[in-house]
C-alpha cells in the first residue's frame, strides 16, 4: 500500500522523537586539560543531548550553581549545537588545589574529566617562570596493578567514613568475605597482595543523604594490569 506524504512526515516525526528522546545512557563527550598547575587558566566542554540532568559538578557531590560559581572561581557557559543537542563550557581563570576532582555536566552519566591541579613551587620566583611542562602520565581514573602489594583506593564523594558505600567490580557489587582479598573500611577499598585477576574496571556508589533511597555514581576507575 503507497503512503501519503502526510504518513511520511507523522514517520519523520516519530524517527526525530525517537533520536532525541533514546538518549537514556547519559553518554557524554567531553574536552580539555587533565593537568594544569595551580594559578593557571583551564577550561573544560562537553556535548550532551537536552536533558533535564544538565549542569556541572565536582566528584558527584558539589553541584556548580550559576549563582555560586563566580565565588568558586568557576565561568560557566552553554550554546546550543543543533537542534537535539547542547555544548556546556565551564572556565577557570585560576585554578586552586580544590578545583581538582572529576567534572561531569550530566549527574547521572558515568562519563567524567577529571582534572588534576598541580601545586605551585614554594620556592623563588623564578622557579615558578622557568616551571617545566608536568610529565605525561596515565589518566587519574587508570592505574596499574602492582602484583604482590596493598592498593588502597578512595570514594571521592563520600564526605566521611559514616556514608553508606558499596563498591563494585565489573558492575558486579563486591561483598566482602574470608576468601577475598578486598576489604571495604569506611569509604575506602583495599586490595591486599593484588593478582592479575584483581584487574577490572571499579566504582563506588554513595548513598545521598538528602534523600532516601538515593544512590550516586561516587568514583568509577580500571586497574589494569600491566
């Protein structure tokens, strides 16, 4: 049976629905510094489709408000990119040791930038012009195994010790037992004389006090062997 161009366009605006309204995972591009010295200007940007979730934080719990973000040192920004999508720039003119963290612009998405400050010499004021460029180095959310030792790891949105945590390997929750060699004290994750088979991706969900029953995504990291 031929379809009429007014079936045509009610299909063109299902399939337009559907690309825009799919975007369920939260998934984030993002773009800008890993590392930048203290004093120094950074800006970060990310891509996200239209959503209700929008807006910056830092490491899951310091929401970045447009009222409060001048105080915090934070310029924040949007434009639109077409017509599902927006781009959220957040700028920094000068970056302190608590502007390091990890940024999301989507507080449900797994996806961050995390941004290390490097602390400024404390020596003479030439040593802080003649600074060298920071080495290369993995990203703060990769780390190598190191076989035969205690790795300890922290939930970077846990304010202290009394938050209910849970931790998780490879999505799949970690329960402590005689057994294993991870153990859970306060909000830290201990991996005691780590193997190959302690590798994977990790991450740690905080329970909000705000509201009952509210969990987020406090830390996500791989360990990977070497």
């Amino acid at each position: 049976m031929a379809l009429s161009s007014k079936d045509y366009l009610l299909l063109f605006f299902y399939g337009s629905f559907l690309t825009c309204c799919s975007s369920l995972d939260h998934s984030v591009k993002y773009k800008g510094s890993n590392e930048v010295w203290e004093g120094d200007p950074f800006e970060l940007s990310c891509v996200l489709p239209f959503n209700d979730k929008e807006g910056w934080t830092l490491n899951s719990s310091i929401l970045i408000k447009e009222k409060k973000a001048k105080n915090l040192g934070y310029i924040l920004s949007k434009r639109d990119v077409d017509t599902f999508r927006e781009e959220l720039t957040l700028e920094v003119e000068s970056a302190q040791l608590y502007h390091e963290g990890e940024y999301r612009c989507d507080r449900y998405s797994r996806d961050f930038h995390y941004v290390r400050i490097i602390p400024a010499p404390t020596d003479a004021q030439e040593q802080w012009h003649m600074k060298q460029e920071p080495t290369p180095h993995r990203t703060s959310n990769e780390y190598i195994l190191e076989i035969n030792k205690t790795m300890e790891f922290y939930c970077s949105s846990a304010r202290d010790d009394n938050v209910p945590v849970m931790w998780y390997k490879n999505s799949r929750r970690i329960v402590e037992n005689s057994e294993s060699n991870i153990l859970i004290v306060g909000s830290s994750l201990i991996i005691e004389n780590a193997q190959e088979d302690d590798a994977g991706e990790y991450m740690c969900t905080v329970d909000t006090p705000f509201v009952t029953g509210y969990t987020d995504i406090g830390r996500i990291f791989r360990l990977n062997s070497k």
